[in-house]
C-alpha cells in the first residue's frame, strides 16, 4: 500500500467548499466548532439527534407536518427516526434549490436514441402529468410500480411521480432476464409494470418484447402495462397515453417519515434476492449529507454516475437534483465503439463529477487511454469510484491520464444502506489505494471476531449506531426476523456488513472484498483485493478470481487462481511462475496458488461484482443452479467452465 498523498485540499477549502459552509452554519445557528473533519465525524456518530437535527434544518428540508423528536430508541434494528414528521422526497428532489425553471436538470445521452435534455420546469411538468395517469390507473399510495427499464428520463420521471403519490417504485434494468425480474418481483406484486420495447447495446439492436411479455404473464398482480416505444419510435407507446396532457396539479402525499420509497435488492446471486425496502425521510436526509457535503455538489454541478437503473448507484445519482445539481444519465455500451465513450461524454456535457466503477477505471488504465489528451475535462472537479475496491495503481492512472487536479473519491457502501458509508471528503487528501474517511453520521468500526473494534489490523466491517438510511425493513418480513438474520446475527445489536475493512491511524479506510470470500491460509486472512491488484497489474493478465477451499481436516486448504489472459494467450509455465513469484514478493509465500486456470470470462453480477462464493460452491459440488441465479449475472455462461472444473477432479 503506497500511501502516497495524490491531491492536497486547496487552503481555501473551508470558504469554497459546502462542508466548509455547512461548518460555519454549525458554528453560527448551534455554537459548534470542530477543528478537523475527525472531530466533526466523532460529533456526528455520538450526537446522532444533534447530528441528524442539523441536516435536516441546514438543508431547509420540506415537510408536511414536523417530527416530535429527531430519534428515539437508538437500538439496532428498530430504531425509529423523526417520529410525527410527514413529508415526501420527490417534493424535496423536485424543489432543485439555487436553480431556475429553465436551468437544465437532466442531461440524458444514450445508444438508442438522441440526447435529450429537461429544464426544471419540464422535469416537474413531466412529473404533473405521470403521477396524473397513474392516478388514473388506479395508483394510490402502498401500490407498487416496477420500471423494467434503462436509465432514461421516463424511468426518472416514473420514480419520482410514483413516489409523489405514496406508491412504491422498483426497477430492473432491461438486460436483466426474465427469471431474474420474475424473482424480484413476484415478491411485492406490482399493480402497473413500465416497460421498454428494447434498447441499443453499443450499435446491437436488443428486443424485449419477449422477455415483456412473460415477465407479465408471471405477475398476476399486474393490471396495467405500459409500454416505451425506445427502440423503435412510433410504435404506439403507451407512455404518451400515460402522460398526456392534463390540468391536474402536481400534488405531494404527505407520508411518514419510513413509508416505504423503492424497494432495491441484494444481487441474488445465491437464493431469491433479498427485497430491501428503503423510505422517504431517510433517503433523502443521506444522499443530501453525502452529495452536498461529501461529493461537494451543488446548483452549478454536472453530476454523472454511470450505472443502470438495476444498482442503488441510479438511485444514488438521481437524487442530485435535492442539493440542485443537474444529472447526466448515459444508456449503452461505455465500451462501445471504445472505452472512450464516457469521456468523451465528459467533455460534451461539461460535466463536473464523473462517478464510475473501478473495474472501469482499471479497464481504461490497462488500454493505455489517456483521457486528458483527447478531451477538454478541466469542468471536472471529482471522480468518485465504487463497486470494487479501486487499487493504488488505479489511483495513480486517474491522476496521470486524467486530471492531476481532480480530487478522486473511493467509496463503499451498498444497497442494504443506498450510500457509501466511507468515502472521500473535500476536507481530506488522497491517498493512493486509501479510502479518505468513514462518511458522517456513520459509525463504522473494524471488529475483531471477538467483537472488539481494532485500529491498523483487518476486521469485519460493522456500523455500530443506526443510519436513517438503513432499511426500512425487508417486504413480506413481518416479524423482521429476515432483517436480523442479514445483518444482526453475528454481533448482536450491531450491522455487520459482509466486508473486510482496515482503518488507520489517520482515520482512512481500506476494504479488502467480501468477508465471505476471505482468503485464509494458515492464519493470515487476505482480503481478495489485493490478490487481484497484483495478479492483474501483470500485462499478461487481463482478468482474474481467486478461491480458498478449506481443508476439512483443518489444513492448508487449497488456494486456486482463475486467469483470463490478455489477447487470448497461452498460460503456459513461465507465465504461471510469473504469477506466483509477484504474489509471493508482494503477499506472502502462503498466498502462491496451488494451481492455476485459464478460463474464458470471470463470472461477474450485472453490477460487475466477481463472483467468488458462488464458484467456491460450484467447485465443492453444489449444482450450477444452487449456487448462483443466472439472471442476475452479466455472462452466466462463464458458470460453466467452473462446473466443468468440479466434474473433472478440482476440488
């Protein structure tokens, strides 16, 4: 781990930044000063009321009627936060503070069709006339309404004007299949299904009527499907239909604070996705804390995640209008005709936040591209990297070849909390391969398997005070106990998450992958980051998974590495000694692999997450089925070079 500082605050940041405003506002309406950001962050996880309090009142949140307190039982699960507060996030979202009617708020760039662009006033007219032909339908507030569809402005437009009626929104991205879809939404039956005819992947033209089709006949509860002519313009869109004029006036539901906003889902990749249930109050208090003061957005900012309308990042991104900033959607291929698409979308939308996935990054880096030559990106300020853990020699590519001037926030968190509960923040440096902090408000440790927090050692990362954010609950959990068993029943009262995290004395932060997935030999646990960082920083190889099989007779186990080679390579003895002598100068000698494979593709979600678990399950015998649920891969083909493997002796 290099360590190395990449980018300093300017000295100005306290005048400059919304941190730095948010502090003096603190120091002037509370008679609070903090010296640092740590001091700031250690108020925020032990004063939650103070805290919480403060958020809400800085951002002038609307509400309907006001809560009695900010929080009361603070226990883990069950806390209940603003208790008498009604209020509605898309008022919030839709009010776009510091923005004029005809100031754009959403940039939509896509493969299918032209770009398109909505003022405010139009967004909020879009909204009008949706929640108005809903109305119609029948949607009331508690109905669901599921978006089989990409990240366009009508899934946005869909979100926020069921959410304006108190009905519950959920989404799948198109390239999802039906099984997939079916899994999700089986569970909360939705009354009105949204659909796309298809979409453009790249040039490749890609027709969902079918999948449509039977994902309908499979939910009954459906009474009404609308189509989204995207594809092929003019077909008869039932869209137009669903949004035609009205005189009908844009009108909020006064719901409590934890009424039910979206339902996201865990990936699925083993069992039924788990269906997480996230509310009005509390994500709209964590994404204006984490986009205004952490990401530093605001009325003058271009925000764009790339994501599709499947990962919590859409819902993350979505929220920018909240704390005024325009957002950038993107649908298609970001590989296609090259890696270079989204930078070059960087410059034509003049965006000032690119947020991206680290296998992305890593992909540009390893293709030698150099976004700086090619493109004018001085509007952008900040490029935020998640999904993965974004190694030093990613960092070090960002500052190189695309502004050395940008401040790079790695963040982690996930669709069980829609956020990242450590992150970056405008008030700390860089460092390369280091998340800069623990984000406000969330109490996150490193725990020893005793159940005591350690400092500078791995340790299962948990969250130790409640979130507004974290679940309302899981749909048809009545007794909670589905909730408790996902997170609390390892350390009671406390959220363990499923991630290896080290912490510094600096207060940074690193992960080191799933704790599930963990490498253990001989009593040294490896996250399975760092495995990769090395073996993929070869020229060589262009891919890679790593698993651990235990030894039941309480052994070594066997350590086995999967490569997908660069242009198609032989692995061959020099090359697979090569491996080994890198992880075991820059790892450890228990870290060479026993045996290592040249698969075709590592099986990953539709999020890009690699998929150790399930081939772990695979290579020890449970059935391709059994461990992982196709629909919701990106190449479940790639499955069954794996089933192969265990047929033929690997075990």
């Amino acid at each position: 781990m290099s360590n190395e500082v990449l980018w300093t605050p300017p000295s100005d940041v306290r005048e400059t930044s919304r941190i730095g405003h948010y502090l003096r506002w603190l120091e002037r309406e509370r008679g609070l000063a903090f010296a640092d950001y740590e001091a700031l962050r250690h108020w925020s996880v032990t004063d939650l009321a103070g805290f919480w309090s403060s958020i809400w009142d800085y951002f002038e949140v609307v509400a309907h009627t006001p809560p009695t307190e900010t929080v009361g039982d603070r226990h883990m699960p069950g806390a209940r936060w603003f208790p008498g507060a009604t209020l509605n996030y898309a008022e919030n979202v839709l009010r776009m503070p510091g923005r004029a009617g005809d100031d754009p708020a959403v940039i939509a760039h896509g493969q299918t069709r032209a770009p398109v662009t909505l003022s405010k006033d139009e967004l909020r007219e879009a909204v009008r006339r949706c929640a108005a032909g809903l109305r119609r339908l029948g949607v009331g507030p508690g109905d669901r309404v599921a978006a089989y569809a990409p990240n366009i402005p009508e899934t946005y437009v869909l979100m926020l004007a069921t959410a304006s009626l108190g009905a519950i929104f959920s989404s799948c991205a198109p390239e999802f299949g039906t099984r997939s879809v079916c899994d999700r939404w089986q569970q909360i039956e939705p009354r009105v299904l949204v659909a796309v005819d298809g979409y453009r992947y790249g040039d490749k033209p890609v027709d969902r009527r079918a999948e449509v089709a039977a994902i309908r006949d499979a939910l009954p509860s459906v009474e009404h499907l609308v189509m989204i002519d995207y594809l092929e313009p003019g077909a008869g869109s039932g869209w137009s239909e669903l949004t035609a004029p009205t005189d009908e006036p844009l009108t909020f539901a006064a719901v409590p604070f934890d009424h039910p906003l979206y339902v996201l889902y865990s990936s699925g990749t083993t069992g039924l996705p788990k269906p997480i249930v996230h509310g009005h109050g509390g994500i709209l208090l964590e994404h204006l804390k984490m986009l205004a003061l952490h990401h530093d957005l605001g009325p003058a900012d271009r925000f764009f995640w790339f994501t599709t309308t499947g990962w919590m990042m859409w819902n993350f991104l979505v929220s920018g209008p909240a704390v005024g900033a325009t957002i950038v959607l993107f649908d298609g291929n970001p590989g296609a005709p090259s890696l270079d698409t989204l930078w070059a979308l960087a410059q034509d939308s003049r965006m000032t936040y690119f947020g991206t996935s680290a296998p992305f990054l890593l992909a540009c880096r390893k293709s030698a591209l150099v976004p700086r030559a090619d493109h004018d990106l001085t509007a952008l300020r900040g490029l935020g990297s998640t999904g993965a853990p974004l190694p030093p020699e990613g960092f070090e590519w960002v500052y190189d070849a695309v502004s050395p001037t940008l401040q790079l926030q790695s963040l982690s968190g996930g669709t069980d909390v829609c956020t990242g509960f450590v992150g970056g923040v405008p008030l700390l440096p860089v460092r390369s391969g280091e998340i800069a902090c623990r984000a406000l408000g969330a109490a996150v440790e490193a725990y020893a398997p005793d159940g005591t927090p350690v400092l500078d050692q791995l340790g299962e990362l948990v969250i130790t005070e409640p979130m507004p954010s974290m679940p309302v609950g899981f749909w048809n959990d009545p007794d909670g106990s589905r909730y408790r068993e996902a997170y609390f029943d390892v350390y009671p009262g406390v959220w363990r998450h499923g991630d290896w995290i080290t912490i510094n004395d600096h207060g940074g932060c690193v992960i080191t992958g799933r704790s599930d997935a963990t490498l253990n030999r001989g009593g040294v646990r490896l996250g399975t980051a760092e495995f990769y960082s090395v073996v993929e920083g070869l020229p060589e190889i262009a891919d890679s998974l790593v698993v651990h099989l235990e030894d039941n007779e309480g052994g070594a186990g066997e350590l086995l590495l999967f490569v997908v080679t660069a242009d198609g390579r032989d692995l061959d003895g020099p090359l697979t000694a090569k491996i080994a002598k890198e992880l075991r100068t820059a790892l450890s000698p228990r870290h060479v692999p026993d045996a290592v494979y040249r698969i075709t593709g590592v099986p990953r979600t539709l999020s890009g997450k690699k998929l150790e678990v399930p081939v772990k399950k695979i290579l020890t015998g449970a059935p391709v089925e059994a461990a992982a649920a196709k629909g919701a891969l990106a190449n479940p083909e790639s499955l069954a070079e794996f089933e192969k493997l265990a047929r033929d002796g690997v075990s």
